[in-house]
C-alpha cells in the first residue's frame, strides 16, 4: 500500500500535474485554463485528452455566496479531481482481483495441521480475492487523508463453535488505509494516524495491486498479516532525506485480534529504516537496502503463528492451514526484518528474512520453554521480457506500479500494442518449529507469469510447488497449485 501525497511540489495550472495521493508520478490529462485539451504520453501510448465542455472554468472558483471550490477531473491511472491551485485533491478508485485457483494434494497435506482432516478447499474454485473502494487525497497543502475498505472480506459466523463451511462463512466488509496525515509537522515530517499498516517489511507495505505474486510469501503471512490482514489502528511518523535516498518511518500501534478487535492495554512499536546506496537512469538500475523492527504486549498473553498456501482457493477462513503453532502462552513478541532489493533494467531481484521471539512461551501442555524463536524469508528474480523496469517509490521505499510501453488495444492490429510481459520465479519458507513447540515446516517455490495490459489491467498466471512437513510428521508430503488471476486497479 503506498502513501499518500508525501511532500509533492506544487505545479501551476497547464503544467504537468502533480502527483496523486497513492499513484505514482505520471503526466495527467486534464484542459488547462483556457479550455485547451492536454494529453498525457506514457511510452508509446497516447491517452486521449480531456475535453473540456464549452464555457466551462475549472476551479478554484470560490463562491462567498456559495462556499464552493470548483474541481476539474483527470486520468492519472485513476479518476482524479483538482483544484486550480492543487489545494484541494481527491481520488475516487479501487482495485478487484478475481481468482480461479486449483489445488492438488492429498487430505492430509492440505488439511488443518490439528486434525488433517479433509479440507473443503482441496479443489479448484473461482472467487474475488479483493474487491476494494477507495477514496483519498488532500485538503490544503497541509493534510492527507484516506478512506478505504475491501468488501471481499469473509468471517465466520460461529467462531469456535463450527469449522468454517460454505453455510457458516459471511462478507462483512473490513477498514483497510483509514486515516488522515498531517504534513510537515517540524521534527517528525508527516504523521499519520489512524488504521494503516506497520512499518516493516518492504513486500508487507507494497500496495497488494503491485505484488509480482499472487500472494505474499510465507513469512508475510505468517508474521505480519495473521489475524488483522496486515492493518493496525495507530500513529505514525514518516519522513525522509532531501535526495529521498533514505526514509525512516516509525510509529505505536495496537494490536489486534482481528480487524475489529482492538487489544486491551496492548501496545506495540515498529520502526523501518531503508537506503539506496545506487539510484541511476531514473530508477533503472537500483540496490535498496532495508531494516525494520517491532516489539509489543501479546492480546491475552497468547500468541498463534500459520500460514496458508501461496495460493487461495476460498475465503480467509475456509482456506486450508498448512503450519500452525496452535495457541498458545506467551507475553511479547519481537520482530526482526532485513530488506534487499536490486533493479537492473529488466532483471529484479528481491529477497527478505523475519525472525520472531516470543518471550514466556509455553508449549501445548503447559510447559515454559523461556524465549521461542521462529523464522521464516524468501528470495525472488523477476524478469520483463518487453524491456519494462520495475517502478521504484522513493519517499515510500517500494516497488510500484508497471507502466507498459505499448499497453494492448484490440482491434488496432500490429500498432496494438503487446503490453508488458513478466516472468518470475520465488522460493520461500517458514520453520515454526522450535523447542518443544512444532508448527511444522513448508518449503515452496512459485512460478508466475504477468502480463500487464496497461497501466490498470493485468492477468497473472501462478504456478506452486510446495513441500510441508508437519506437525509430529503427520500430514508431511508434496501438494502443487495453478492459480489465474485477472485484475484492474484504478
């Protein structure tokens, strides 16, 4: 998820606008103050101008009879709305990725690792994985703000009483970015509060309609987004260099049980610091290095680590768990997470590791095993074979949106465009077995293939091979997956 405005310069009218809230830098299209239309140049595809309607004034045209700003629309990868002097800015968007995903392994590999019974997802099925409305912008040149739910959420209606079926799993819809900013604040740069996700982890804060995969790795499942879908209601400070070469973000957040259930009296504090050591040819070429931290009281003084496969054939609770330590006591956690990443005109690799402390562990049966350690990282290659790079977010320390240089247009003939054409493949893992504790292990690979229509539209292929070894060595073995999806994010 990116953020929003973060110190972008003013630009006056009939130049090139500025960047949105959450996008990444691109000409817009919109008329300038003389009604004459603007086009917008991405590589070889022209966007058709706006065209302005006859007589028509674009703001800031305020009214003392009616307290009224005038906004004018343009297309900068999604609808946008501005005032003349770029004082007041909104975006109205959203993304849906829908999925049609097959899984294939034996009922006792793809069952819970408590009972290995046959699991209800152990075939194909085809589904929203996200489906997400979001508003953001800014007020003035002083405050961001963003509103944003995910209305592909499903809960389970009798927790604790039923495993998750078709009968018994719910929408509800849950907050994902919730929260306004407050720029330039002397000392602490822009701080953000509200429900955002914690700094840490450089895949974990890349907005999810940017991922290269289908799903995040292991370790992100596992550490970062168990039970709250990687948000916490919080506050946050983020700032960074003059050359935007080094960002630092921290901030005190609080836990959650999930994503309406606040911890009681619970309190944990994230930090991420990153660098680029080389940053040439416009992001071309690219070495970023990163760290983040976070320590915090555990809700109830019991903690629960799993993981899901790398691909999902049904909503979050009906989806199989292949490791799990099960709940259990403890009092804090401690999280460590290195970052590396390199661009090299077509070529991205990127790799990170997470290790957690749990501190007054017990195992299943009571017994204190001090302080528990899990682990878990992956490493990835990507590779464009249309000659793209991959966008880099500098103020944010991200990868960002791909931006084809001939986006498809059907029906135009060899002028139409192929799009841009990705293959990649990662290898990750999770040991949550420590001490008398035994979550068990899953070791995968993924193989995906990405075609981006445009700069909103892409169509990714996923292949999985993976490899659990379980609990006690019961549903330990071999499962593999194919999973589609097709996506739009504007």
């Amino acid at each position: 998820m990116l953020l929003c405005v973060l110190g972008a310069d003013s630009l006056a009218l009939g130049q090139a606008l500025p960047p949105s809230p959450s996008e990444i830098p691109g000409e817009a299209v919109i008329a300038d103050s003389v009604g004459t239309p603007v086009t917008a140049q991405y590589g070889d595809n022209q966007i058709p101008a706006y065209q302005p309607m006859a007589n028509a004034y674009y703001g800031p045209t305020f009214s003392t009879a009616t307290n009224r700003i005038s906004l004018a629309p343009y297309w900068d990868h999604g609808l946008r709305f501005i005032s003349a002097d770029e004082q007041i800015n909104l975006h109205v968007g959203g993304n849906v990725q829908w999925d049609s995903v097959w899984l294939n392994g034996s009922d006792s590999v793809l069952g819970e690792p408590s009972s290995n019974a046959t699991s209800t997802t152990n075939s194909g099925a085809s589904l929203p994985r996200r489906a997400r409305i979001k508003f953001d912008g800014n007020i003035y040149d002083s405050f961001d703000y963003s509103l944003e739910f995910d209305l592909a959420n499903a809960v389970n209606e009798n927790k604790g009483q039923e495993a998750p079926t078709q009968d018994n799993v719910t929408g509800s819809p849950f907050p994902c970015n919730v929260w306004m900013q407050l720029r330039h604040v002397p000392y602490f740069g822009h701080v953000r509060i509200g429900n955002q996700v914690k700094p840490i982890g450089m895949t974990n804060n890349t907005y999810q309609g940017f991922l290269p995969f289908m799903e995040r790795a292991d370790n992100m499942d596992g550490f970062y987004g168990t039970f709250d879908e990687g948000f916490n209601p919080g506050i946050s400070s983020i700032n960074w260099t003059e050359s935007e070469r080094v960002t630092w973000r921290y901030g005190v957040f609080r836990p959650l049980k999930n994503a309406f259930g606040i911890g009681v009296n619970n309190y944990t504090v994230s930090g991420r610091v990153t660098a680029l050591p080389i940053f040439e040819e416009n992001g071309a070429r690219l070495l970023h290095v990163g760290f983040g931290a976070s320590h915090g009281s555990l809700v109830n003084n019991e903690f629960r680590v799993r993981a899901r496969p790398a691909l999902r054939n049904g909503p979050g609770y009906a989806v199989p768990v292949i490791v799990d330590t099960g709940t259990l006591p403890g009092t804090n956690q401690f999280l460590i997470g290195p970052e590396l990443a390199a661009v090299f005109g077509p070529l991205t690799f990127q790799a990170e590791w997470t290790g957690q402390f749990i501190s007054d562990a017990e195992d299943a049966i009571g017994n204190a095993q001090g302080t528990a350690f899990f682990h878990g990282g992956y490493a990835q290659v990507l590779y464009f074979l249309t000659g793209e790079h991959q966008a880099y977010e500098k103020k944010e320390g991200i990868f960002g949106r791909v931006v084809p240089h001939n986006s498809v247009r059907f029906g135009r003939g060899p002028g139409g465009g192929s799009g841009a054409w990705q293959v990649g493949c990662r290898l990750s893992y999770l040991d949550l077995t420590n001490k008398a504790i035994n979550g068990g292990q899953i070791t995968d690979m993924t193989l995906g293939l990405n075609w981006f229509l445009n700069p909103n539209m892409k169509i990714q292929a996923n292949y999985l091979l993976a490899n659990r070894d379980g609990q006690q060595g019961a549903g330990s073995g071999w499962f593999n997956g194919l999973g589609v999806r097709a996506a739009v994010d504007f």
